[in-house]
C-alpha cells in the first residue's frame, strides 16, 4: 500500500478535511497498545485553537483507551483504503491488533503517544480539551495539535458513511470562490 | 425552482442524510420573523432519541434567535441550489427576508415553529436538547422530532464545504453491505 509523504499543514485549517464530513479512522495508544476504530460522527468546532467534537461511543474498545490516554490521532483515509475502513470498522481491538492485521503502518506522533497511520492522506494529532459531555453523550473535544497532511491531490476522494453498509464519494470539486465576500472565505 | 414532495420518515434513520457531512440549511422563527442559515460544522449524536450537535456561531442572526426559540429546521439541499446556499451564506439576515430574496418556499412545519424550506430534499424538525456547550463553545444538542425526505434519489448529490469558496460533491455511492457483520449495519 501506498504511503503519501506528509508535510506540515497550519492546525487552524484542518477545517478543508474534516468539514466536509468524510469517514475517519482514530488511532489510540495507551498501555503501550495500539488500536484504531472507524468515526463517522464528528465536528469541527474552532478554528483556533483548532478545536473538533467526536462522539466516540462507550461501547468501542477505543473509547476507554482514548479517554485514559487522553489523546488520540484523526486519520483520513482516502476511497484507495474503502476495504480496509469497512475492516477496521467490523472488528475490534479486543481481539485482534489492527495495524498488523491490515498491514498500516504505526509511525510516530510529534505531540502525541498514540500512532499516525502512514497509509492515510492526512493525520491530525490530538489532545482531549474537554470532557464535559463524555459522561452524557460520550462526546469528546479535542484539540489539534499538529496536522500532517499530503500535498496532493488537494481534494482526494473520501468516504462518507450513510450506514446500511453505503457510502457516498467526495471528491468532485465545486469552486464558488468568486462569489463569496471576502470575510466569509 | 422544484420542490419535491415529501414523506414522513423515521427520526431514528436521519444520520443517512446527516452523517455523510452535508452543508445544510437551518430555518429558524423568532418573534414573527423567519431566518436561514447555512451551517456545515454539526455531527450526529444519538440515534434514539435522535440526537445531534451543531455549532451555531454567535456572529450569526439566527444564533440569538434558536436560542430564543429553542427550535429550529435542518433542512438538506442538493446541487440543485448551490447558488442559493452560497448567497444565504454570504448574506445576513439582520437586513433581508432570506426566503423572499431567494424564493424559497416556508411550509408549515408539525413540530415546530420554524418553518420548512419546500425547495430541499430533507427537512428535520428539532427542538433544543441541551445547551450545556452553548456558553462555551456555540455548540447546541437539538433532538429531531420529526423528519420530512423525498422518496428519490435515495442520495442525493449534496454539496460539503471545505472553506475558500470549495464544496466537494458527494453522490456516487459505493456499498460493502456484504461485508459488514449485521449488528455493524
């Protein structure tokens, strides 16, 4: 599998991944095991700091390691990684180690213990900001503290879950630059 | 401009139109006057009651009036009113009548007060959950009440921002049903 080479990208402009709504795959650490669970159930918050709200739920074996460790990394796979999101989705980390059973690759964080996957167009580390609503909804706020992201494509195609098994592909591009006021760019 | 007929359909099932990360419309009814708003930062957070979360930026007209309300509409557009979604966006609602300006159509709602944008595929009744985030970070939990969505396309091509004046497109649809364990669907 291919492993886009990844550069630096300003935190406060991770909204151009995540806004549009595409499929995730976090990444834990914690006890010295690694894990990785599929989330389609997020928000950006902030731009900055670079805030975004994932509703990660109790039920996934990431929910407590994410929440002990207190950090997690956002990955966003493109379609080129579909057979392994639906995977990762259907399997859990009680059972098994994800990265070796779907052969990514585990690389190191800056900022964070848990694992960037080299396998995906863009990783996004996190620290917990707020807990606040875990205990009811089992809603976290992170905050991003580093962003890597591939230099091309701008605007790869990614996964949008609807559930029942589909998703819908992003990736066409509609611009309408030109008619948008300056401040609302 | 077209307006689709809708049915009822099940509050329970909304993360279909949801989840994928659409930009959506909110319509909002304060004090005899109506609003609409464009809003891509939201997430799914509960599927029973079916719950989600979406930041209301307090720079916006309609804040002031779903918190006043505690109601408003999540209605779906597709790339049929692009035009339309860029102008509500780039327009406020402190100094034009956002339905008379972009000839959209307000139907009654069942729930709520705030009305129905006739012109999109999917409009979601909701009333304010929980504002417990509201102070901090303009996040509000609505609970979907009621659920209006034309019967085809069954996905439509909806548009997701990804700032600078960009949407990516989402339409085409790839399926692992298959391969999805049954309680995962």
């Amino acid at each position: 599998m291919r492993r886009p080479r990844k550069s630096d990208f300003p935190v406060s402009e991770v909204r151009r991944y995540l806004e549009p709504g595409p499929i995730v795959l976090v990444s834990s650490r914690c006890d010295g095991k690694t894990n990785i669970m599929t989330l389609g159930w997020h928000t950006v918050l902030e731009f900055s700091p670079s805030l975004v709200g994932l509703m990660i739920s109790a039920g996934n074996h990431s929910f407590q390691m994410i929440r002990d460790s207190g950090e997690c990394v956002i990955n966003l796979p493109t379609t080129a990684l579909t057979d392994i999101v639906v995977g990762i989705g259907n399997t859990s980390g009680a059972e098994i180690d994800k990265f070796a059973e779907f052969g990514l690759t585990a690389e190191k964080a800056a900022k964070v213990g848990a694992p960037l996957i080299g396998e995906c167009h863009a990783s996004f580390e996190c620290h917990l900001h707020d807990d606040a609503l875990v205990g009811r909804y089992n809603f976290f706020i992170f905050e991003i503290v580093k962003a890597h992201v591939a230099a091309s494509p701008k605007h790869p195609e990614t996964l949008h879950y609807t559930g029942d098994g589909v998703f819908m592909v992003s990736g066409k591009i509609i611009s309408r630059r030109s008619k948008f006021r300056p401040e609302m760019l």
